[in-house]
C-alpha cells in the first residue's frame, strides 16, 4: 500500500534533484513520495505566468478545468532532445497504452516542451508523431520561453542543459496536488503504472480518504 505523507511542491522536487547522479539524473529507481499542501500544484507548473491555457500538439485546447477530476503526468520534452529523453517519451506513452481502458481516461499524461525559443506546435506534432506514433495517448504541450524559464525555475532545472529538458516525472493526484516525484534516465513503467491505480481510488485528491 501507498504511504502519503503531506509536502511541498518545491520540497518534492528538491528532493529529486538531490538524488541525481553527476550528470543531473537520479537511479531509475529513484521516486519521491510527496504530495503538495496545497491543492493547486499542476495549476501552479503549468500556467506560472498566469496563463490560463495550452493547446496541445493536436490544437486540442488545455485548460484547469479540463484536468481537474483527472490524475496527471507530467513529463518534459524538447524537439532536438536526445536519445534519453526520446526514450523516456516512449516509456511514457507505453504506460499510458497499458493502463486499462477506463482507468486511462481517467489520466492525463502532459508532455511539455521546455525551449528558450518558441516552439512550434507543428514541430512538437513531427517530435510526438515520430517517437510515439500518432495516435499515442500523450499530449505534447508547447510552452513559449517565459513560461519554460518559469517552469525550469521551479523545477530548479538549470537552464544551461538546454535543450536536454529535466529528466523528471510528475504525477499529480485527482485534486491536482503533487503525489510523486521519478527522476532516472528509464522509466520504472511497472512502479508508475501501479502508483496511478493506487492514486485513482483517491477521487478527492490526497487530502481525503480513498474510496
């Protein structure tokens, strides 16, 4: 069973980059268990700016409303990535492929493009297309520069990497608070998809009993 200990977003992520290796990546087998104090987390990563949008790689428009109720992951991705990250996109989207039919859409699994240039949605579609294929469940997100300078800031990701994007995972709970942290060049698909099914019997977020 799950253990859930109530943290910061910040924390969370400190955490993780504390348990990189030199080269900024942490042991595939490395998650942080911890869950935000408050409820707005996603919200917080992925319109820092105050944007109150994003349109994925297919134009579909992305929203707060549209996530809330949904178990969120989020990854992180450039289109001139190398190979490790390429590989961590198709670990993703072999997760996302897996998880049972309703259990999936109850999941949001976010790709979001980190560059200190504007990326196009048509570039983030021939990226996504080309490592997953195009009816993969993942949405590529592109962000414009200010808003991935915002992100990169919060994850504490230095900006000089570019445009090899953070390696971590996100995963958010129902409510939109932060539930895990992955870091690692692979995936532990097994370890991700069980930390979702346990996360969805959470329907009010972390802060409420599951049920």
């Amino acid at each position: 069973m799950l253990m859930i200990w109530r943290w910061s977003l910040l924390s969370s992520l400190i955490v993780a980059a504390s348990m990189a290796g030199p080269s900024g990546y942490a042991s595939a087998q490395n998650r942080t268990i911890a869950p935000a104090l408050r409820s707005n987390d996603l919200e917080a990563l992925l319109w820092p700016a105050g944007a109150r949008q994003a349109a994925d790689h297919h134009g579909a428009v992305l929203t707060p409303a549209a996530l809330r109720g949904r178990i969120a992951v989020v990854s992180f991705v450039a289109p001139d990535c190398s190979i490790v990250c390429v590989v961590r996109t198709m670990d993703l989207d072999k997760v996302a492929r897996a998880l049972p039919d309703r259990l999936r859409r109850r999941v949001a699994f976010l790709a979001v493009s980190l560059s200190d240039a504007p990326v196009e949605n048509g570039s983030l579609r021939t990226f996504g297309e080309g490592v997953v294929g195009a009816d993969t469940p993942l949405h590529f997100v592109a962000t414009d520069p200010a808003r991935s300078a915002a992100i990169a800031a919060m994850l504490r990701y230095p900006w000089g990497h570019r445009p090899e994007p953070p390696p971590q995972i996100l995963l958010f709970d129902r409510q939109g608070g932060i539930a895990m942290a992955y870091g690692g060049e692979r995936l532990d698909q097994p370890r991700l998809a069980e930390d979702i099914a346990v996360l969805d019997t959470f329907a009010q977020g972390l802060d409420a009993p599951p049920g």
